[in-house]
C-alpha cells in the first residue's frame, strides 16, 4: 500500500514524465537521422535511385511523426493519471 501523493510529488513525476517523454522522441529522431545517413550512403553507391530516397525519406518522416505522436499521447495520458486524485 502506498500513500497519497502529495501535490509536489505529483508536480515532480509530471516534470519526470515530460523529461521521459522528450527523450523518447530525440531517441527517435536519432534513429530517423541514421536511417536516412544509410539510405543516402546506398544513393552514394548507386543502389538506389533519387526517387527511391526521396519516398524512403517520406517514409521515415511519417512514421517519425506517428512515433512521436504516440510518445506525446502517453505522456498526456500519464499527466492525467497522476494528477487525479
């Protein structure tokens, strides 16, 4: 059993949540970042075509955006979870 939060406990797991949160997304962002740095070394090489690069890099961007879409909705519903009492 655990007791009550307090409401500066609760402000102080938001700020962790938010800080998660945000390191969650620039990890993503980091992997888009390789993904494209590999994509653009097989262009370099001829493996794929510019047009192929561009729709990979489409790709990845959207699915960057959903990613962190999903991260912020977490954190949203993390924030409303700990601050119900």
């Amino acid at each position: 059993i655990f007791p009550q939060l307090t409401e500066e406990r609760r402000k102080e797991l938001v700020k962790q949540v938010h800080k998660i949160g945000e390191e969650g997304k620039v990890a993503v962002r980091n992997v888009r970042r390789e993904a494209i740095e590999k994509f653009k070394d097989l262009k370099k090489k001829s493996e794929i075509t510019e047009d192929d690069l561009k729709d990979i890099e489409k790709d990845i961007q959207e699915m960057t955006d959903k990613r962190c879409k999903d991260i912020e909705a977490m954190v949203v519903k993390k924030e409303k979870e700990l601050s119900e009492i």
